[in-house]
C-alpha cells in the first residue's frame, strides 16, 4: 500500500464487528443486517447476507469448483449504524458517563441520542488463549520470583 492510500484509511472506526447497521448506497440500499467482518486495511466491512455476488471458484486440491454466491465487502462509508431506539440509520459520537465509562451514542437527524451498546461478539476472541505453556514462555518459578526488596532497595540496577 502507497502513502497515499494509507492516508486515506480510517483511523477511528465508529462500525464495529456485531453492529446492526442499515446499508445507505447501493443496490441493497435500506436494507439492515450485522457486521461480520471489518476490514480496516481497505476500509470496507462485510455484512451478512448483504451485496451478495456470484464467485467463479476453480477446482483444486480438497475443494469443488463451481459458482458460489458470496457477500461482497461495501465501503465503510455506504453504511450506517442503526440507532437501537428509533431503527433509523445515525452517526455515531462518544460520550462519557459520570462514572468514567466511555460508551457509543446516536447522534445527528433524527436520532435519540440513546446509548449503543458494544456487541457481545467482541467479548469472545477468535483465536482462543494458549493453555498450555511453550517453549519460548518464561517458566512461573522465574516470574514470580522477587529480585526486588522495596525497604533495603536490594535489587535496584545501578544507574
């Protein structure tokens, strides 16, 4: 990628995976359905079941050929987050609340201002934690050992 694309990628993402959106271009323009996939690299998000075209796929080793119908990536700007109390398509700000929480509100025409929740898809990680520890991991006897005393100040490097 040129430095004249990269300039033009998102920085902060107001579409998130697990939104209900509603599509505002397109040939399935009015039209709501979930975000399946964000593509930040080119700006694009995948909705279910939405801009589905027709894939020519050739036969290979472990798979069939044929012709597929597949969802096809929209721009990040052809779609809206749909605002939870009204069903309208809305902008997406952020607000505080007074106890410091950072959450997704509605705004602009027609919008209730009501909060956007975070989709609980984003709580559940697509590559699950390794369990058992590998060979480049640092043994628990040797991270759990104190090589620091706060009061004699034993431990300290030499600065």
């Amino acid at each position: 990628m040129g430095w004249k694309a990269a300039e033009k990628l998102i920085r902060h993402w107001k579409v998130l995976r697990g939104d209900n959106v509603m599509i505002i271009r397109g040939k399935d323009k009015g039209e709501t359905g979930v975000v399946k996939r964000v593509v930040r690299s080119q700006n694009r998000v995948i909705v279910e079941g939405k801009n589905l075209v027709k894939k020519h796929i050739k036969a290979g080793e472990g798979h069939e050929g044929g012709i597929f119908t597949v969802e096809a990536p929209l721009h990040a700007s052809n779609v809206q987050v749909v605002d939870p109390v009204t069903g309208r398509p809305c902008k997406v700000g952020i607000r505080y609340l007074e106890d410091g929480t950072k959450v997704r509100v509605s705004r602009g025409e027609g919008s209730s201002g009501s909060i956007i929740p975070r989709p609980e898809i984003l709580k559940i990680r697509t590559t699950p934690r390794p369990t058992v520890a590998g060979p480049k991991d640092t043994p628990m006897d040797l991270v759990l050992k104190k090589t620091y005393d706060a009061t004699t100040g034993k431990g300290m490097p030499d600065l």
